[in-house]
C-alpha cells in the first residue's frame, strides 16, 4: 500500500513581560519542529517531531537589551527544508541569532 508522507517546517517564539512579586520578568520561548503528516489508505497519522528550544526567564532590569525588543507577541513562521536546517546549525552556535530569528519577507 503507498504511503503519502508530506513534513511542513516551523518556527516559534513567544515573548512576554509579565509583573511577578514586584518586578517586571522577561520570558521568551522559541522552538523549531517538523510537522509530519502520513496518509495510509484511509489512515492518516501527524507526528510533531521537536527540534531545539530555549526559554529564557530573566528580571526586566537585566535583561539583554536586544530580547526586550521584541514585540511581546507570539511569532509562527513556516520555514522551508533549507531553513530549517539552517536554524537546527544555528541552534547549536548562537542561541541568541536562533531567538532572535526573524523571516524575511521575499520582495515581488
């Protein structure tokens, strides 16, 4: 029986400033995963496959400059294969580029 199996490619991050006991905390989230999904006759299986994640939580006051930039929002971004992999290779040299990561919108 053929199997169809098709993966879809992401990135997100999460950040936010949330009052706690006081102080003002920076928390960031950022992950990559693959989103796998088989078709087997009448089958259909999705797998997340995780790939690196960094959360950060750190005081306002000490925080690195360039993270409390960001907009406090949640960014998704699907990535071709090639990104993708590329991202993986950042993960594991500069955590800081992977979080800062941010797609660049093709120009027409």
């Amino acid at each position: 029986m053929l199997v169809i199996q098709m993966d879809t490619f992401h990135y997100h991050r999460s950040k936010d400033i949330i009052y706690e006991a006081g102080t003002n905390r920076l928390c960031i989230f950022a992950c990559i995963n693959i989103n796998r999904s088989q078709k087997k006759g009448q089958v259909n299986r999705r797998t997340i496959i995780d790939g690196p994640s960094f959360l950060i939580e750190s005081d306002v006051k000490t925080s690195d400059p360039d993270y409390l930039n960001l907009p406090n929002d949640d960014v998704f971004y699907e990535l071709s294969q090639d990104k993708y992999e590329e991202l993986l290779n950042t993960a594991k040299k500069d955590k800081k580029s992977f979080i800062l990561y941010k797609q660049e919108v093709p120009i027409d």
